[in-house]
C-alpha cells in the first residue's frame, strides 16, 4: 500500500479523507502537475514547480508555492514507496468550504493539497521501440488549455475513442489545425525541419516541449513554431509527442496514414536520447 500527502500528513493511501464539498470534486476546481521520477530522481522538478504557480495564479488562487516545501514532499514520497521509476501525482484546490456555491469560497479557505506516487516503467518502453498509432479528434475542450486544469473528462473521451477506434491516443483539433494530444505535445518532421503549435492559450505549455526543443536547438535542428494542419502530418516525414512521462514518442499512423516509413524516426529517437541525458545529469 502506497504512503500518500494530504494536507501536511504522509497517510496510508485508504486512510487519505476529503470532504465531498471540496471544490476539486465538485467544480473541478484544481490545477495538478506530474513530475517523473527516474532511478530515484526527480526530472525537471523546478520546471512543474513555476507552472504550478502559474496555473495556480491565472485562477485568481493566493497560494504560494515554496519549492524547498515541495521538494521535500516529492523525495519523501519517493523515498516512503521506494520509486525507483515512475510518477509523483500533484493536486491542489480551492479546498472545502461547509456547502456548494459557484462563488469562491472566504479567502482565508485552506487549499486541499494531495500527492500520490505511481510506479510506472518510463526508460526503456515498447512504445519507444512500437511507436504509437493516433486519430484526430475535434478539439472541444476550454479556450484556457495553458492552465493544467485538473477538468479532464474530453481528453478522457478522445483517449477512449481512440481506443474504441484501435489507436493509442488522438490529436485533438481546431478549425483543421492540430493543437496537440490528449496529453502530450504534438510535433512533425519535414525536410529536417521540426514542426510544432506556438504557446498560447490553445496548447498547454509543456515543460517536456520546453527542454525537448533546447535539445532541438543544441542538435542545430531547424524548428519552427507554428500550428500546422492534420493533412501536412499525414505527409509529414516524421511525427512525434512530448510529455513529462513519455518524453518523446514517436507517432507511426495518423487516420490509418502511415507517417514516413512507419517506423519511429531518426529525429525523435536523437531527441529522446538527448532529452533524457541532459535531464537526467540536471535531475533532483
Ligand atoms: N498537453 C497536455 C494537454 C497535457 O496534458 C500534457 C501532459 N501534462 C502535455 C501537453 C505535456 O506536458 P508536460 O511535458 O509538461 O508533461
């Protein structure tokens, strides 16, 4: 049994307790952030903890995040569950006022703050090796996408449909641009050059996104940052998706089109290879 946080306590996992009018669970009122862990460590911490922060701010929360505080929670739980490979689950909302009002509760209302960890193999996957089969989906979520919501049912609805339709994941778009994955940063590759959507209110701002193009640049590869339709990925040399727990993925079928030879390609692979060397030497 796992060792979870809640509200300053490290309790068994089935002894955690929130109240049901804790606005998380009503009104979907809370940001969350993942951070993965690898052999122990923790990868991009100081990235998760600024947009924690951000996300927290553009909903008008008072919160304040201290790092050294949060830092000592994710190597605690860490430690507690022995993780060696996987995830630290973070959660904060507008915590629990005494009944349901769509208004914001006192000010003064404490946040609930919840982190779980979970065991999942990271390095070394058969996704990495298999590459992962997409569809594209009409993109019907909110217009503040850059703030990690903890709202998560479409996505929820567009992984199932990709399932039910027999791919791994859609790509999720609007007015016939590509804005990204369920839950992943979406990216193609032609003629060498790196394609991916600009930062605005569309997309969330990947931390994994962030580093994967530094790498880009560091590799001297061309990128450009511009949204891009879902007929240019079909013919697209190559495709691939970024998040903190996949790194990059490579993408081999979009709609049933096979993308370049249907194999992940060389420049996925060369930035998967750098990300999780730069980000491992940089881990905490
Ligand atoms: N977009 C969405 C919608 C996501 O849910 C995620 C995963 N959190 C990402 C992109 C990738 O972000 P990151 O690299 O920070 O995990």
């Amino acid at each position: 049994m796992r060792t979870v946080y809640l509200n300053g306590d490290y309790v068994p996992e089935n002894e955690a307790r929130i109240s049901i009018f804790d606005r998380g669970f009503l009104f979907a009122d809370g940001v969350y952030e993942v951070t993965t862990v690898v052999d122990g460590k923790l990868i991009g911490f100081d990235g998760h903890i600024e947009r924690l922060q951000r996300s927290l701010k553009e909903l008008d929360y008072t919160y304040k995040v201290e790092r050294e505080k949060f830092l000592t929670i994710h190597r605690e739980l860490v430690s507690r569950n022995s993780l060696d490979q996987g995830m630290i689950y973070l959660q904060i909302t507008r915590g629990n006022p005494d009944d349901r009002d769509f208004e914001f509760p006192p000010i003064d209302t404490p946040v609930t703050i919840v982190l779980f960890t979970q065991k999942k193999q990271v390095v070394g996957t058969a996704t990495e090796v298999k590459g992962l089969s997409v569809i594209s989906i009409d993109d019907l979520r909110w217009g503040r996408r850059d703030i990690k919501t903890v709202q998560l049912l479409y996505p929820s609805l567009a992984k199932m449909e990709a399932k039910t339709r027999g791919a791994d994941d859609a790509w999720l778009m609007q007015d016939g641009f590509v804005t990204e994955g369920t839950s992943n940063n979406a990216y193609i590759v032609k003629d060498g050059k790196i394609i991916t959507r600009d930062l605005s209110k569309d997309i969330l701002h990947g931390i994994t996104r962030k580093s994967v193009l530094a790498c880009a640049r560091l590799l001297q590869m061309e990128v450009e940052e511009r949204p891009f339709t879902i007929e240019e990925a079909y013919t697209a040399d190559e495709a691939f998706s970024t998040s903190a727990s996949g790194f990059t993925n490579p993408v081999v079928t979009i709609d049933g089109n096979k993308i370049g030879s249907g194999t992940p390609g060389p420049v996925g692979d060369k930035l998967r290879a750098l990300y999780l060397e730069e980000n491992m030497k940089a881990a905490v």
